[in-house]
C-alpha cells in the first residue's frame, strides 16, 4: 500500500480496482492524487491543475 508523501498515512488504494485517470484522496490530509499507471502503481499528485512535469510517485507491487 503506497504512504501519502504529505501525512504519511497509508492510501486506501483496491489495487484491481483503479484505472489510469482516477483520483484517489488521502483520508487523513486529503491531498489528491491521480493515478497515472497501474502495473505498477503510479500516482501523481493533484494541486488543482495538473503539473506534467510532477514526478509520479511510484509504488513496488506486493503482495498483502
């Protein structure tokens, strides 16, 4: 499960479930995020407008 970068709480992400395009929220901070790849996980985060030139955030696939 991938941290939030700003509160460092976990994202509750389904995995199987998110496709290229959605945003996901932090419920602790609520900072945005839009998934930019799936396999593996990729996340960029979303400041109102989006920022091509963000690093996405990535996260090792494993296994829970």
């Amino acid at each position: 499960m991938p941290n939030c970068p700003e509160c460092e709480n976990g994202l509750d992400i389904e995995l199987d479930e998110v496709e290229e395009g959605d945003v996901v929220a932090c419920d602790e901070c609520g900072t945005k995020y839009e998934v930019v790849g799936v396999e593996p996980l990729e996340l960029a985060r979303v400041d109102g407008d989006l920022d091509v030139d963000d690093e996405p955030l990535e996260e090792d696939e494993e296994d829970e």
